[in-house]
C-alpha cells in the first residue's frame, strides 16, 4: 500500500489541560518520594517566611537593644534557618528531578509499547515525525513540568499565601494597601477620569488584575478617614517630629 505523505491530514492541537490527569497514573508508584518532596516543599518555604521574622530580631533584639547575648542567640538562630532551608531545598529539588526523570521514562516506554502494538494500517495515517515527537519532545516537556515547573509554581503559591497569612495578623488595614488598588488624584492629577475610565486605562496600559476601589481624597481635610487615620497614627522614630506636625497639609 502506497503512502502517501502529502495527504496524511494535520491533526488539530489538543488544548485540553484535562488530559495531563492521565499523567497521575505514572505518578502514583513514586507517591512516598512525592510526600517527601511535599514536606521538603511546606519546610522551605516556611524558611524563606521566618527568614523575616530572624531578621527582626536581630535588628530588634541585637542592635536596636544593645545586647550581645540576644545579638548571637538572634544570629545563630538565624544561620540555623539558613541551613534548614538550604537542606530542603535541596531535598526538594533532587526528589522533584528524580521523580520528572522516573516519569518520563515510563512515559516513554508506555508510548513506544503502545506504538508496537499498532496495525499497519496505523501508519498510513500517522506522521513519523509526529510519533518521535511524542517519544522526545513531548516527554521531555512533561519532563521539566514534573521535575521543576510544578515545584516551584507551589513554592511560590505557599510563599505568597504565607505572606498574605502574616500581612493579615500585622496589620490588616495595611494590607488592604497591597491587595486594593485606590485611585487619586490628590499627586500631580494623574488620574483625573472616573473609576471606570481608571480601570479600563490601567487594565489596558498595565495589565492590572487587582480589584480597584472608588476614587477618593487621600491628603487634605477631605481626605478618606482610613487615610486621616493613617496620617495620624504612623510609625514615629526617635528624633523625628510626627507626621502631621510636619504635613499639616495633609492632616
């Protein structure tokens, strides 16, 4: 039977993510190596979190209090964290790449037995350069997904979450600033058109995704009173004059 190439259609790209759900099944034989590498996860990125909370102590404990003891208690401390979070992110990484390699083996050798068990006639219809695709390419893409991409993509969710968690339980007003944006336009009357014009320019121009408050007087006596309260109670260093003392205009 002659084949011809040219006539052998293209086929459409499958842009169904549900598909990488088969990928469980080649998962699941190395599911204690996944709990470790899960654990080593939760460890690092609970370092990298208390990294700022030594770092306070230090300064609080160490400098600002003159004291030497809580100095070096405060720094060992530290590199003890430090240490920890380097043996977990080690252990992370070589159990994820072990795991992404283990995978993608299998993978491959369910593909290339699968394609043994195939009629002729498959053939007729089936690019070879598509059949070594899904050998290499394709594995090799799952490969770096299961070995690096996934781990670092819930790395980071859990960092952020954590610093979200510890932004909340300092100060939650505060932390309304970093997840809302509030338009003005009390600072060289940069945003002078109403809030819906302001969403449109900043979802147009800078890809903003965050939710946007209204628009308000943020300096001033007709200034928001989440703002006048800010004004009010910020943080005041020794040998510094309070904020509305030296910003009357803004009080």
């Amino acid at each position: 039977m002659a084949r011809l190439i040219d006539n052998i259609p293209e086929r459409p790209p499958n842009r169904d993510i549900r598909q990488l759900a088969r990928v469980l099944r080649f998962l699941w034989p190395y599911r204690r190596r996944m709990a470790v590498a899960g654990v080593a996860l939760v460890v690092a990125a609970g370092c990298v979190l208390v990294l700022g909370q030594g770092l306070k102590r230090v300064i609080d404990a160490g400098f600002s209090g003159n004291d030497a003891a809580s100095l070096d208690t405060a720094l060992f401390a530290l590199l003890a964290i430090v240490c920890v979070l380097a043996l977990a992110t080690y252990t992370r990484f070589y159990s994820v790449s072990w795991i992404g390699e283990r995978v993608s083996a299998d993978i491959r050798r369910a593909v290339f037995g699968h394609l043994l068990e195939q009629s002729p006639g498959f053939f007729e219809t089936m690019r070879t350069g598509e059949a070594i695709s899904r050998l290499t390419n394709d594995t090799a893409l799952l490969e770096v997904v299961i070995g690096s991409s996934a781990s670092f993509a819930l790395r980071n969710t859990l960092i952020m979450l954590g610093a979200l968690v510890m932004l909340i339980i300092t100060s939650p007003k505060l932390t309304a600033l970093v997840v809302l944006g509030v338009p003005s336009n009390d600072f060289g009357e940069q945003e002078p058109g109403t809030p819906s014009e302001i969403k449109q320019f900043c979802t147009t121009n800078y890809q903003v995704d965050f939710p946007l408050t209204e628009k308000y007087r943020v300096v001033g006596a007709a200034a928001h009173p989440f703002y006048r309260w800010v004004a009010a109670h910020r943080y005041r260093f020794p040998g510094t004059t309070p904020y509305c003392e030296s910003h009357p205009v803004a009080c």
